[in-house]
C-alpha cells in the first residue's frame, strides 16, 4: 500500500491545504494514487487522440466516452473502488497501445512523454503512480492553474456524461477537454497560456452545460413549479440518489405496478420538477436532505439505495445499509454490489426491486411539502410579475446562493445568512446548497416565493440564463449592473465549473464559501481577484453590508 498522498480537489481538503494521509472524504491513500494513475493513463490517451484530430481522423465514441467516464470517476465522493478504478487503468493502458498503433499507422510522430513511453508493466503501477499526481508540476503557480483546468474539467466531463446518456454529445467538448489533457502532459505554456486556457475551460463549459439543458428538457419537458412531499408512504421504497435522469427514468419504468415506491435523495430532487415523470403515481417525493446526511437519513430509509452519481459518503464497517447499496455508471464502492449498463445503455434493476419488496417502508422524518422547478423556462414565464416587482421595489436585490452543501460547520453560515436577508429580497439557487434554507418559513413576495429554485448543480445554467434575461429586459450594457449578489457555496469539482462558467459569462464579484480553494495559489487567487472580483465571505452581518443589503 502506498503510504502517501497528495489531494486537494475539494472544499474539505484537510487544514485548507492538502489532504496527505487519507482523504477527508474517505478515501484511501491507495485509491488516491490509483486515481492519479488513471488520470495519468487518460493523459496518454489524449495526447494520442489530440494529434489524430490534427491529421484530420475522427474518434471513435468509445474512446471519447471512456475519457469523459475516466473524469467523472475521480470526481470527489464518486468511486472508492480500487477494483474499479484499476479495471479503468487496464482499460486505457489498452485504448492506449490500439490508439498509438494507429497513429504509426498515420505517419504521425508523437511526443516522447512519460504518458506514453512508459510500458504498462503492472508490477510498477505503484511505483509510477506515486510520482504522476498532483505535485508533479513543481512550479507552485503552473500547478494551480493546470489543477484549476482539470477540475473544471472533471466538473465538465460529469455533465457532459449525462447528456451523452441521453443521446446528445458535442465534438468540440470532446476535443478541448482532452487537447486540455493532453497540455497537462507536455511543458512549455506559459502561465498568462495557462490563464487563457482556463477561461476557455469556462467557456466550454457553458457549452456542455448548455448541452444537458437541452438534452434534459428535449427528453422530458421543461421543469415547471412543483410541490414536492417530504413524508412518506406506506409501501417499501428505493431511495435513487445523484444527477442521472436517464437512471432516474429507467428506474421508475421498470418499478411501476410493482408496489414498491421511488424517493429521491439529495440532488435528484429535482427530478419532481419534470413533466415526463409526474405520471408515475409511485413516485411519491424527496427523502432527507442534502449528501452528508446519508449515514443517518439511509438507516432510516430502511430500503435499498442506488447512486447514479457521486457524493457517496462511506458507511461505517457495520452500517446496515451498506448491504442495501448499488452504485452504476461512474461510481463505486468496496462490498457493494454495481447495477452494469448494457450494449444498449439500459440498467436492469429487478435485483433492486426484489430486494425493495422484502424491506419496511421508510420510517418518515420529517413531513410537509417543498416548492421548486424555477429553471428558466418557469421563471421567462413569471418575467411579467418579476419586472413588475423589481420595478415597484418590491424585489430589491436576488441572491444567488447556489453551489455545494458539506460538512464543515462553518456552513451554518448559509442558513444565518438566509435568515437575516431583508423581505424584499429572493434567492435564486441550484445544487444542494439549498438544503440549508430550502425548509426555512422565508415566504414570498406577491406570491413569487422567496427561494426559487432551479434544480441540480448544472442547472446554474438556468440562473445565467435568468441574469441574461433580465439584462435584456431592463436594456443594460452588462450583467453586473443587475441587482444581484453572488454568495456561492461549492465543494467540489462540479462548482468548479459552474464558478469558471459564469466568469466566462462575465460575471464578476462572486464570493465563495466556505472557504477559498486550497488550489489556488496566492498568485493565481490575486489574478482572480483582480480581474473578476472574486473574494471569499465573512461573517452573515459582514457581508450583508458588504451586499448592499442592510437598510
């Protein structure tokens, strides 16, 4: 077992510099440097793929989809299966070999980096593993913002994913994400290179998340106002947790007449807000709250649970439910049994669905009812009353407090904050951050309720969308003149493309909490401050004067 590590890719990175040891989200050391040495792999095939494209070849879906998943399966609180993972090193040490003999084929010369002249040998995949992370790059300042790329990448390659799954793809993310991958590899950019190539990141991911949008609404209807139920019922459940409405979808097809009802957890709430599946009657509402609570809210649950996606949170060694667990698609865990997707891209679930009859319904924790389904086609829908309401003064100021939920305690801040905003004032939010006031008694304001929310993480798109919509209607030459506050919770590398999204966008003078990325080096965070605002938060009554927001 390797006895060190070097991560930093998320919010809770251990002391805010680098978790060394074992990770603060459970992973492992070994697991760590396997990652590492997958990325690592991915680089190598990207380079590959890079100069293919050059010499005018096309690639094949396949090799793209196993970059994209190769990504997505490092993303934090994904996969902490070393079986898993390793079976995605031996997968890419093949796609590598296939990829290079068909390159000499083509007459082209690639570069003699360690990506590619190393020999697959797996006695050394400890060895190699251990000297290909993160600190690698010695340069203090190149380091930062090649991490920054790949975490935006990461963040990119999750949503790009999901639309694949749906049936729509995008060359052009394709094609950036591994040149991208592909520069990490080779020396010689420059660090104003590097800055432009995460603002390209940005951009990109505007593109991909653009791509989602559509391929979610083309398959099931744009997410409109909807009271979502917090109790319970009276027949067994599965609890489906994570982002993939394709699972999503599958899942309620295949359970329908069954008996057995479906709860969403966390970041599949949103899925309530789709008119496609409204007509599944078993479909019966959200259980619990946002991802960390899992230990506690999926003993109670008492039926089985599947992740389409990350955050898994570890089970202790004699938690109950780990033997209720199924994980698919990008995500793993040691014990627990993976739902495969065919040649078709279909799940078979029966296994689940047996399992489900045998179990107790949920034991309820809660009851009641909450609202969202405040994506931007809903909202141009009430831009009349929206207007009117900014217009007469009603609605001073939004908020947006979308992003990441998480452990620190540091993150009560978000709900004090939301407490103490003025009446005249509404959050507009996405991603589990919202767990920390969506329950809150904050009301409305001529009937428009005081948090709208859009739905998933990647839906922060919709909030840009709402921003630019209300550029246009009040005739303004920039964005930054709206009367909107960003005060933006992230954890890990899905807000990290959302963040580099919106500076794409233009925004400026978004804060970020709870704390600052451990990745950003002092050079690196003064260039961000410098050019697009970004500072971190203070304390609630701090920062309600910093926004403007005290009369």
């Amino acid at each position: 077992m390797a006895e060190n590590m070097f991560c930093y890719q998320c919010q809770e990175t251990a002391k805010g510099t680098g978790c060394t040891v074992k990770g603060v989200c459970g992973k492992t050391s070994t697991t760590s440097n396997n990652m590492d040495l997958l990325l690592f792999v991915v680089r190598g095939v990207s380079i590959i793929t890079t100069e293919l494209r050059k010499a005018g070849r096309t690639i094949s879906h396949p090799t793209n989809a196993f970059v994209t998943d190769a990504l997505f399966c490092t993303i934090t609180n994904a996969n902490f299966d070393d079986e898993s993972v390793l079976a995605r090193v031996d997968a890419g040490l093949a796609l590598r070999a296939q990829l290079q003999e068909e390159a000499k084929a083509a007459g082209i010369t690639l570069p003699q980096v360690e990506e590619l002249t190393w020999d697959g040998n797996k006695s050394t995949y400890t060895a190699i593993a251990a000297k290909v992370g993160v600190l690698r790059e010695t340069n203090e300042d190149l380091r930062s913002l090649k991490e920054l790329a790949i975490y935006g990448l990461k963040g990119m390659a999750a949503y790009h994913e999901h639309a694949m799954r749906l049936g729509f793809e995008n060359e052009e993310v394709h094609a950036f994400m591994q040149d991208t991958l592909a520069k990490t590899a080779t020396n010689g950019l420059s660090l104003e290179e590097w800055i432009g190539i995460v603002l390209k990141t940005g951009e990109t991911g505007v593109q991909a998340m653009a791509l989602l949008d559509k391929a979610n609404t083309t398959r099931y209807g744009n997410p409109e106002i909807t009271k979502v139920n917090i109790g319970v019922g009276k027949n067994p459940g599965i609890l489906i947790s994570g982002h993939d409405l394709h699972d999503m979808e599958q899942l309620l097809a295949q359970t329908e007449g069954t008996g057995v009802d479906v709860y969403t957890h966390s970041e599949m709430l949103p899925a309530h807000y789709y008119p496609a599946f409204k007509k599944y009657k078993h479909f019966v509402g959200n259980y619990g709250n946002a991802w960390w609570k899992q230990r506690e809210e999926f003993a109670t649950f008492n039926g089985p649970i599947v992740f389409t996606t990350n955050c898994i949170v570890p089970p202790s060694d004699n938690a109950e439910y780990k033997s209720r667990m199924y994980t698919m698609n990008s995500t793993g865990f040691p014990g627990c049994k993976h739902i495969p997707t065919d040649a078709n891209g279909n799940k078979d679930f029966s296994e689940v669905i047996a399992l489900a009859k045998t179990c107790q319904a949920p034991t309820e924790i809660e009851s009641g009812e909450i609202v969202g389904g405040f994506a931007h086609e809903q909202v141009f829908q009430l831009a009349g009353p929206v207007v009117e309401a900014i217009k007469s003064g009603a609605i001073r100021k939004f908020i947006v407090m979308g992003g990441c939920d998480g452990r620190m305690k540091g993150r009560d801040y978000y709900a004090e904050f939301a407490k103490a905003l003025p009446k005249d004032t509404v959050i507009l939010t996405a991603g589990c951050a919202k767990y920390r006031y969506n329950k809150l008694p904050l009301g409305d304001i001529n009937g428009i309720p005081r948090v709208l929310d859009a739905g998933q993480c990647n839906d922060s798109y919709s909030l840009a969308l709402i921003a630019l919509k209300l550029k246009e209607v009040f005739e303004l030459s920039d964005v930054n003149e709206l009367p909107i506050v960003y005060n933006i919770a992230w954890y890990e590398q899905k807000a990290v493309i959302v963040l580099l999204a919106l500076l794409s966008l233009g925004v400026k003078n978004i804060h970020l909490g709870p704390t600052l990325p451990a990745f950003l080096s002092p050079n690196v965070a003064k260039v961000l401050v410098e050019n697009f605002g970004i500072a971190g938060i203070g304390t609630v009554d701090e920062d309600l004067k910093k926004f403007g927001l005290l009369a």
